[in-house]
C-alpha cells in the first residue's frame, strides 16, 4: 500500500472518529439544556470543545482535497 494511501485512509479514518465525538457532544449538551438546573461551565466547556472538533474535522477534510493549481 502506498504511503499517501495510508495517510489518507488515516485522515478519514481519524475524522469519523471526532464526528462521533462530535455528535456525542451534541446529544451530552442537548439533555443538559433540558434539565432546569445545570452547569453553565460544563456546558461552556462542552460547546467549547464541540467547536475543535469541528475544526479539527475542517482541517483534516482540507487535507485530503489535493491541490488545484490554479
């Protein structure tokens, strides 16, 4: 297998990975925003994390488009 093979089946397989974890933040912040009382810092750090995993997919996704000359 080439080398560039493995590197892109590495990337897409590390991106499904933080989707999941990204959903996985989603579904934890929903419930928590349902509930009377919770915490406001859990939730924030929650949101905040939610939001490097999006750019971490982002740029990962970015890593497997080749470059175009333009």
């Amino acid at each position: 297998m080439r080398k560039s093979l493995m590197d892109h089946e590495t990337i897409a397989h590390r991106i499904r990975a933080l989707q999941l974890e990204h959903r996985g933040l989603d579904a934890m912040i929903e419930t928590i925003c349902e509930q009377t009382h919770f915490d406001e810092l859990q939730l924030r750090r929650l949101k905040k994390r939610k939001l490097q995993i999006k750019d971490s997919i982002v740029q990962l996704q970015m890593m497997l488009v080749p470059d175009v000359p333009a």
